[in-house]
C-alpha cells in the first residue's frame, strides 16, 4: 500500500467514503520526498517511540511505523479510525487514540504507550491550531526529544527568526526559549490532497535539556516579551510602559532598562532571550 500516491490514497477515501474537513485543515501530505525528509530529520529509529498528530489517512504514520519502534497517532476525527484501521493493518507496532490532542493527557499517554524509549513527535499539524499544540508540549514541559512538524511558511519564519529580524517576536522568543529550531524543507501546495492555499514548511524543534536562558519568573518574563512586541512600532521604554501586564510607572520602566544595559530607545524586536531575561527580573524586583 503505498498512499503518497494520489490514486491508492482515493481508493482508500472512497471506499471508506471519508470525506474532508475544513474546519479540522486536513490536507493530506502525499510526496514521497517530503515524507522522507520528516522521517530522517526526526533522527528515529527502532529504540524510539514517536507521538504523531494528526495523521489522516495514514500516509506518515505508515513510513514512521516502519522506522520506529512504536507509534502512538492522535486522531480527533471520529470517521478517521476505521480508515486508519484498514492502512495501518500491516504495523503491529502502531496504534491510533481517538481524541483531541489539546485535551487528552499527554503525559500520561506517553509514559503508558512508550515506557522508558524516548520520544519524538512527528506530525503534519493542522495549521489553525499549530501553536496553540506547540506550546502546549513546551510550556507543560511534556517528555519529547523534538517536534518535527509541518506547519505554515509564516509560522516556521517566525519560529527559527533571529533577534531583529521582520520575522522576529514573542513566538520565536517562546520557541527558542525551549528549543533549538532548524528549517528542515519545505512542501508546496501540490504536496498535499487536497491543497492548501498557503505555503508550507517541516520545521524541527529540538528540546534543550533546560531553557535556554535562566530566569527568575518564567510566566513573568513572557508578560514582558508580549509586552515589548504588543506595540512593535513603539520603544521598548514606551511598550512596556504602556503594559497591562507589567503596572510599573514609566521611570521605573526606564531606571529598570538602564540597569538591565539596554539601549531605552530600543524596540523589542532587538532585544535577545539573555536580554529580556535579565530585564525581566530587574522590573520584578522593582513592583
């Protein structure tokens, strides 16, 4: 069974008579290629487990089954699992759980599907809730090595964005607070059944044993990110002041940037994580 290609893919839609939803953005990934690349940017193999989301038809997760030691395919689509009964039939190694990812126990699911292997997740994410997936496996700390995902061209910039880039903001300081990203290839819209209208990208975040950057209040230091990046046009002395999330007087703002060493004409959008860190604790000792 080979589903990347279009003809076999249908059979199978057809005789199950599946039919696709826009409102669950299910764009089914059907190039070889590209299909290769996920796998071997992943870096898996028979030692490890992989959590994937979202996996249609089965077209993944059959070349992950293959490679992996096991597979574990979070699918919310109800009219999905009969389908992904009769592709994954040849893997005894693969197992699917009818569910919404945003709201079954990750942690749990993975310490009982994976025991002690290390885990990837692989996934052609549904655009319309990528970051909201992301951030979940990031911020509850959840026991992954790396995302390696197929998202929008738009989101993966902002991603793998540098300090002062146009492409640069509170996604990519959340990201690489976390991760190490890294552009792995990208998909046009001929790559998928049926296609998107946008432009796509398989990105791979890499899970650093800690955050990146030490910090004395995570949550706090996000407010202030959010807070720079708000207003982009605005200095950073202006942002912050201005903030909902900070209730600091306009001096203290500018007294805390100075100590911090930081330019106060500045706009966020220059500011690195070790930066935003060190400002971040200062303001809070100053509230």
């Amino acid at each position: 069974m080979k589903l990347s290609n279009p003809s076999e893919l249908k059979r199978i839609i057809e005789k199950h008579g599946f039919s696709f939803s826009k409102s669950l953005g299910q764009n089914f990934l059907i190039d070889q290629n590209v299909l290769d690349k996920i796998v071997e940017a992943s870096g898996i193999d028979e030692n490890w487990g992989v959590l994937e989301i979202g996996p249609g038809a089965g077209t993944l997760t059959r070349e992950l089954a293959a490679r992996a030691g096991a597979v574990v395919a979070v699918e919310i689509d109800k009219s999905l699992i009969p389908l992904l009964e009769d592709t994954l039939s040849d893997f005894d190694n693969a197992s699917v759980v009818c569910e919404d990812v945003m709201k079954v126990d990750l942690k749990t699911l993975i310490a009982e599907r994976f025991g002690d292997m290390p885990v990837a997740v692989v996934a052609n994410l549904p655009y319309y809730i990528t970051t909201p997936i992301i951030m979940n496996f990031l911020e509850n700390e959840i026991s992954v090595k790396s995302l390696t995902v197929m998202v929008q061209k738009e989101v993966a910039d902002r991603m793998a964005a540098s300090p002062g880039g146009k492409d640069y903001g509170a996604l990519s300081a959340a990201v690489q607070f976390y991760t190490d990203p890294s552009i792995i290839c990208r998909a046009e819209p001929h790559c998928f059944m049926p296609q998107p209208k946008v432009e796509s990208v398989v990105i791979k975040l890499s899970v650093l044993d800690s955050p990146r950057v030490e910090v004395a209040n995570r949550r706090f230091m996000f407010d202030v990110i959010k807070s720079a990046f708000g207003q982009r046009r605005k200095t950073l002395l202006n942002a912050l002041s201005k903030s909902p999330y900070i209730s600091l007087e306009k001096q203290m703002v500018a007294e805390a940037i100075c100590e911090a060493g930081i330019d106060q004409g500045i706009r966020g959008e220059k500011l690195n994580l070790e930066e935003f860190a060190r400002l971040s604790d200062i303001i809070l000792k100053k509230r």
